[in-house]
C-alpha cells in the first residue's frame, strides 16, 4: 500500500501447534522491505516448512504475496 509514496508490506505469522496450527496467528506490518527480511530472518526455522511466515506487498491497493519466502 502506498501511503504518503510508502510501500507497505507484511508478514503473516500462522499457528504452530494446538488445533488451530497451521491456521493464522497475525500479521506484522512493516515501511520498508529490509525491515520485513530483517523479522522474517528472526522467524524463519527450515524445520517449520509450510509454517514459516509468508510474506506481502501491497500493490495497488491489493496484498501480492512475495516469492522466496
């Protein structure tokens, strides 16, 4: 999303146990891309597979998911 000629993106964080796991936990807003990579490097664990955060950039008004993540 561009507001003020920002690009915003995000991160879906999503359950890792119980009944709901798998399903999604939240989402983390960032202003810049570095600033996602920085949080998704935090959360990413290559054991988690298809757990790990998926992440987003809003482009024209529409959350595109990003590839390689």
């Amino acid at each position: 999303m561009v507001l003020g000629g920002v690009t915003m993106y995000k991160l879906r964080i999503y359950k890792l146990s119980g009944i709901d796991k798998g399903n999604l936990d939240h989402e983390e807003f960032f202003n810049t891309k570095e600033q996602m990579d920085k949080r998704y490097d935090e959360l990413f664990k290559k054991d988690l597979y298809g757990l790990n955060p998926t992440a987003w950039e809003q482009i024209d008004n529409e959350w595109k998911r990003l590839e390689g993540y």
